[in-house]
C-alpha cells in the first residue's frame, strides 16, 4: 500500500483539492485524511498506518518548482517551503525503519522539481530521508485536472525565455524562442531530446493583441491544443487540451553580498553587483546548489549580464542588498508521445482499472521523472 498526503489542503487551493481527488482513486493508495501538516508528522502517521497495512511508496501532493522549492514545512520548527538550506540541519525527517524497506521510493506529485537544476535539492532530501531506494519527481509541470467522471494526470513543457527588459512585440518574443530552437546545443527539446522545430512557435503564440509584454506582476493567457486521450484501454478520443501563454515581472532581492564596497561607493548598481556576486559563496560553481541555477542562469557572471540591477541598498561595513527585475515569457505546452499527438498521461476512473501511459505503479519513465 502507498500512503499519501497532500498538506494546505484546508486553503481550499483548487490544485491541492483536484489533486488530493485524483490520489483518493489511484490503485493500491490510501491518502492520509485530514492531511499532516507537516513532513514528519506524514512519516509518523504512515508509520502508525503501517502496522496494520505494510507500506510501499510514500508520496506527497503539492506545489514545487524549479526553482529548488517544495511547498511542505520540515516539522514544527522549519516552516514551508522545503529549501535545499533548510534540509542542511534537518534530522526529522529521516525515515523510521519501518518505513525505510529495500525498495521503498519518497515520491513528489508537484512540478519540475524533478528538471536537471532542481537535482542537488532531490540529493539533500534523500540524504535527510535517511537514503531510502529513490526519490522520485516530474521533469515537467505536472498538471492534474477533472475529466468525463475521473481524473486525468498530464505534464506539460515550460519553455520559457528571460530577458533584463521587456520585448517589444510578438515578433521579437517569436524570434527569441526559435533562437532557443536553433542554438547548439538547443535550448528547447522534446521529451525524447529532439529540438522543438522552430516553426511550432508561430503557432502557440498568441496574437499581437492579446499579448502583455510588460505586465506590472504576472499576465496569463490560456489556450488549446489538438491531442488524442486515452479514456479506456484500447479507445482514444481527440480533445482540446489546455495549454497557457504567461507573460512575469519579477523581482528578485538578494541580501547580504560582500561588493568590497562602502556606503561611498561611486559604483554602480551593476557594479556593485559584478564585484560581489561571483565572489559569494552562494554563486560559485563550487556551491553544491549555486544560485544562479535556481534563477535559471548557467553562471553567476551570465546572472550578472542579463538582468536589470534596480536597487543597492547598503546593509553596513561592506555588505549590501541588491535587486534585480527581469521578464519572463513562458509556454506551457502539453506532452505528446513524438512524433504522435497521442497525450502522455493517466486517466484514472473510480470503480475501474486505469488507463495510463505516464507511469504505472512503481514503474519510471526515466524521460519524464528524476530518480535519485
């Protein structure tokens, strides 16, 4: 038996509550209700639970991403969200031996906390777990959504271009993505490695009009895609499956950088930034999590040059606050099995068997999960 537990369930976040309802009919699980609040009351609980139903997998339902965030406290003393920092000192979640058995795997239902930058983070709750078979997470955005009685379990592709400001127009947001296409290595591939044709992103992007390239926060546009669903074992039907078109400003405060520099200082915002940053034990390529990475950057130098410096402010002796905003353009694009339109997911329906294509039981797709 796999024990589940999906915590915040209480906010009322429709994503937790979908999620919580797509777990309560997966086979051979039993959700924890109401929900732990915390990681290491789950273990507690599951541990209680496994005395009368010996247990397998241990998953959790929530929110992460890429960058290096998975939305649960520790315990009562280490709050949401897990960091790779908070698991340095984190002893309380390490697995009873009960639980700990020889091919016992901690899954995550949450997005991309699985992708190649988030894996010194998937590493650190594995050693803090107590080094259980695997941990398990989704490459991809994983999106879960009701469907015809049941549920259906989907990923989607988060192609996604940064820029310092924002771009002009459509055009210009059309040219940095098949730029993306077209670099060497490329930058934007499918599931099985092959780069995304450059001609495919006239077709998701949205129209000139509809378009927010300079949004004050976050603009979304949802749309759809053509793919065939299997709802039944041998039987596929053609449905619009929801993709999105998001447009972010955001702004990203790093405290305590050494620049060398006094509250004097004649330096520029960029300045003060290029003198401190790649010298800060948290950006070097030595970190065994560097920053840069959980920002989406492949050095701190290419950090340095690509973002809008908008704010030193001077925190004493040598030491300051510094902030940048960027622009992010994102599409999310549902999976697909290349070269088909044929939907990589699972369709789960109360009262029957499953049809599944992304995973089943205990089995990894290693294209589409992380296993550490």
């Amino acid at each position: 038996m796999d024990y589940a537990f999906v915590p915040g369930l209480a906010t009322g976040d429709p994503y937790l509550t979908t999620i919580s309802g797509a777990l309560q009919i997966h086979p051979n699980l039993f959700l924890l209700s109401p929900a732990p609040d915390t990681l290491s009351n789950f273990f507690f609980y599951a541990k209680t639970a496994n005395v009368v139903t010996p247990s397998e997998d241990l998953i959790i339902g929530t929110h992460a991403d890429d960058e290096g965030i998975i939305l649960v406290a520790v315990d009562s003393t280490i709050p949401a969200p897990i960091t790779y920092e908070k698991l340095q000192n984190a002893t309380s979640i390490k697995l009873p031996a009960e639980l700990n058995k020889p091919g016992t795997s901690f899954r995550i239902f949450g997005c991309v906390i699985g992708s190649d930058s988030s894996v010194p983070l998937l590493k650190a709750l594995k050693q803090s777990l107590g080094n259980p078979h695997a941990v398990v997470a989704p490459k991809y955005l994983y999106g879960v959504a009701s469907l015809a009685g049941g549920f259906l379990e989907t990923m989607l592709y988060e192609f996604r271009v940064l820029s310092p400001t924002a771009l002009a127009s459509r055009e210009a947001v059309k040219q940095a993505f098949q730029a993306g296409s077209n670099a060497n290595p490329p930058q934007f591939v499918d599931v099985n490695g092959t780069k995304i044709s450059p001609d495919l992103w006239d077709t998701w992007l949205p129209s000139d009009s509809q378009m927010q390239l300079k949004p004050a926060t976050k603009h979304q546009i949802p749309f759809t895609v053509k793919a065939s669903v299997p709802v039944a074992s041998g039987v596929s039907m053609q449905m619009d499956v929801r993709a999105f078109w998001v447009a972010i400003h955001e702004m990203i405060t790093i405290p305590h950088v050494d620049t060398g520099e006094g509250e004097n200082t004649k330096k520029s915002r960029k300045e003060l930034a290029q003198a401190g940053i790649p010298n800060d034990a948290r950006f070097k390529s030595s970190h065994p999590y560097p920053y840069y990475m959980r920002y989406y950057y492949n050095s701190a130098q290419s950090l340095v040059d690509n973002v809008n410096w908008m704010v030193a402010a001077f925190e004493g002796g040598t030491t300051w606050q510094l902030t940048f905003d960027r622009y992010l353009y994102e599409l999310f694009i549902p999976l697909t099995e290349p070269p088909t339109d044929n939907l990589i997911c699972n369709y789960y329906h109360a009262g029957q068997s499953p049809v599944t294509n992304m995973f089943q039981g205990h089995s990894v797709d290693a294209r589409l999960f992380a296993a550490v």
